[in-house]
C-alpha cells in the first residue's frame, strides 16, 4: 500500500526569462562524491507506537520516466537495481506502479541505458527508553520544573559541566540551545504551552562583530533578541554594554562562556554595543533567541575584516582569454564586518587592450533587492597621463527612500558577494597575446 508520494525535479539550466543576467551552472558534477540532490523535511508523528521502528523512504515508479538521470548530451539513465533500506535487492517486477525499478516494457525507448543503483533510505524513531523526557533536562522524571531551568541555566554558566546536554525543551531538534532556555522559563511561568512545537529557525539574521582594538563586542539585527549564548576562545573578563541586561560567564578550560539575558525577560537585546571584554580572545560562536524560544541565525565577523577583489579572469593559468571575444569580470566583496549600504568603484585598465562593453548588477542585488546600480565609462576628471587609459565607475545603492520598498537585507549571510559584473571585448591586436591585462581598483563604501 501506498501512503504518501512527492515527485522532485531539478535541472542544470532553466529558462533564463526570470533573470536580470543569463547564467550557466558552472559545473554538471561536483569535484567530491557523494553530493546532495535534495533535501527532505518530515515531521515525525508523535504516535508512541512507533517508538523504535523504521519508517522506509523508497523510490517509486509510476511510470517509465520516473526516476532518471539525464546526461548533458541528452541521454537517458535508468534503474539497473533498487537496493532496499535493509539491504535486500528488490526483485523486478514486469507491470507498474512498483517499488521495483523500471520494468522491460520501459527499454522501448532510445537513448536510454540501465545502469543506476537506488538505495531506498528511511528514518529511524528512538526508543522510549534512549529518548530524554522533553522539558526534563535534570533527568528526574518530572518535567518543566523550576529545577530544569536552573539546571540548563547552570549549562550555560559552566557552573557544573563544560560539554555534555541532551536536553531540547523547545523540540526544534537542537538540544542545549540557548533558545531552549528562554522556551522552558516562559513554560514554566505559564507565558507558553509545552505541547507546542516551535519553528526550527527565526526568519532574520544577528550579526556580531569584534573589535580586537577597542575590545568591544557589538549587535546588529532588524529585530530584538532575548537571549544570547556566546563562546570565546581565552580568558577575559566581560562587561555588559546593553543598559539594564547583565551578562554572566565563566572559564571553561581555554574557552570563555557567557550568557546574556534579563532574567525576567523584560527587556530584550538590541542593535548597538554589547559586550566589553579584556584580556586577548576570539569570538568563536553566538547563539541568540526570541522571546518564543526560536532560534535566530547568528553571523560573526571581525571589524577589521573588509575585502574587495576583482576576479583574474583568466590569464595568469595558462588558461588564457581569447582575442576577439568577450571576457566578463565580476567584483566580489570578499570579507566584510559591516552591512553595506552601497558602494561606488572606479575601475582603471588598459584601454588599447580592451573595450569596454557593459556592466551588470552583481547577485547580491537580486539576494538583498538592493535598490539602485549604475556604470560610467570614460575619463574621470581632470586625470593626467599617470592614470590608465580606460576607466569605469560602478555604483549601487541599496536603500533610496523610496517609499514601502526596502531591502531586504544589508549584507548576504555568505560571502564571497558578487557586487557588479563587468563585460570586455578583448582587442584582436596579435602583440597582446599571452599577456595578462591589469585593472586597477578604487573603491569606497557607505
């Protein structure tokens, strides 16, 4: 019997009709094997009676086009055997729908070959007696007590343990979070229902940066968080720099562990100054909550930490770039502390070796709906015969206080960034072959 289905579908190139710059993948296979195709996210039934069972998750043929591979010349792959989660090769069957693999009826087609191996997979559900009673993180059989709170509160001092928790009040699935903290004290003082299953993630980002100069710990973040769990590799000594929030920490071997909250949630944790630290150490991990007991994304970077490269496309390899032909050079934001609120570059190369075609908005104007991109070619100024002879000026903004329209971020969680994409004509003069062009960058932020 067949309970439940999805189909999953995905393809190296699409259309291109919803893009502001055509792409191409850059690869058809990754350099490493195994490599992920898709991610599956079930929600586990809380039915008792499936305590230590296996629940399968196996491929399924409805028809002959199920379940293929697609080579980049246009072939067709198809099951040669489907292994099932115990091992078991499943025996072909002749008629669909089947758990089975493709049956002969499906080699009519042309360029099709059998040669891939499913491996059925599952998920496996704990017995009651290796699963820790949820809110019952001192393990005395009685959960969501003031003693939980006290005992999970003493994890994140380091007052008894500096490694070892199981416990996830907050069922998200990532025990011994911070967020599981705030979860089991509002429980516990009636603010929220236990039997609640909370989001896995907060849909907002904090960002910390330190300051090894001045020896400050600051927050951004678009909205209030309620507690915060931080690590630092050394032993310093902290002091709180949000009015009214105390900050409580302790030495864990070479680690220093620190939690910030108002213990009666009163007030919460915003963007500005947060922590003062002396002493030489590196922040090393931030966990940081809502007041629902939900986890927020946390990013840390250095204040010092700012980079901006334009891509070598090409040249220095061997690989080269071809006469005559179009080259596209992308400005990437490497490394940055700070969000961003635009940037202005003026790009110099050399002229007699390349023309100028056009310039495009980078990706983090599509990921953060940055506002406002513009390019300017041609001389800048009142330049001398020191400067090169072909300049570019790129400029994006990201907020133009235009009304309801705002971005919706200031700077990607992962960089590298694209900022702008520029687009050359390579000259066709012979003289310049296995040369390597030069550009020059001057750039400032806002």
């Amino acid at each position: 019997m067949i309970f439940s289905g999805s189909r999953y579908v995905g393809m190296s190139i699409g259309g291109t009709w919803f893009k502001k710059k055509p792409k191409t993948p850059n690869c058809f296979i990754p350099d490493s094997l195994p490599a992920s195709l898709a991610s599956l996210h079930f929600l586990v039934s809380n039915d008792r009676t499936l305590a230590g069972q296996y629940l399968p998750i196996r491929f399924f043929w409805i028809d002959c086009l199920d379940n293929r591979l697609a080579y980049v010349n246009g072939k067709s792959y198809m099951s040669k055997q489907v292994v099932d989660y115990d091992g078991t090769i499943l025996p072909p069957t002749d008629t669909l729908p089947t758990y089975s693999g493709a049956p002969v009826v499906c080699d009519r087609g042309r360029g099709t070959e059998r040669i891939i191996d499913f491996y059925d997979g599952g998920i496996g559900i704990e017995c009651p007696d290796t699963t820790q009673i949820r809110g019952d993180c001192n393990n005395n059989g009685r959960p969501w007590e003031i003693a939980d709170a006290v005992w999970l509160t003493n994890y994140f001092s380091g007052r008894f343990n500096c490694d070892d928790c199981d416990c996830d009040p907050n069922g998200d699935g990532y025990p011994c979070h911070i967020a599981d903290l705030i979860y089991i004290i509002r429980v516990i003082v009636g603010e929220l229902n236990p039997d609640e299953l909370v989001d896995t993630v907060a849909n907002y980002t904090a960002h910390f940066v330190q300051d090894t100069v001045g020896q400050t710990i600051s927050i951004t973040t678009p909205d209030a968080v309620a507690a915060l769990y931080l690590i630092m590799r050394g032993n310093v000594t902290l002091e709180s720099l949000q009015p009214g929030v105390p900050v409580s920490y302790t030495h864990c071997g070479e680690f220093t562990k620190a939690i910030i909250y108002r213990d009666h949630l009163g007030l919460q944790i915003t963007s500005g100054p947060l922590l003062k630290y002396t002493g030489i150490g590196v922040l090393e991990e931030v966990q940081a909550a809502t007041m629902e007991g939900i986890m927020v994304p946390t990013v840390i970077r250095q204040a010092s930490d700012l980079r901006v490269r334009i891509e070598m496309e090409a040249g220095q390899d061997g690989s080269g770039a071809f006469q005559g032909q179009f080259a596209e050079v992308d400005i990437l934001l490497e490394r940055s502390a700070y969000e961003l609120g635009g940037f202005n570059v003026l790009i110099g190369y050399d002229a007699t070796a390349l023309a100028f075609y056009e310039a495009f908005e980078g990706d983090i104007f599509a990921e953060c709906d940055w506002e406002y991109f513009t390019y300017r070619y041609g001389p800048d100024g009142n330049c001398d015969t020191n400067c090169p002879s072909g300049f570019v000026r790129v400029v994006g903004i990201a907020e133009t206080n235009n009304g309801p329209y705002h971005p919706s971020c200031f700077l990607p969680d992962s960089l590298p960034a694209q900022l702008a994409m520029m687009k050359f004509l390579i000259s066709n003069d012979r003289t310049l072959e296995c040369q390597f062009v030069h550009y020059v960058l001057r750039v400032t932020f806002a």
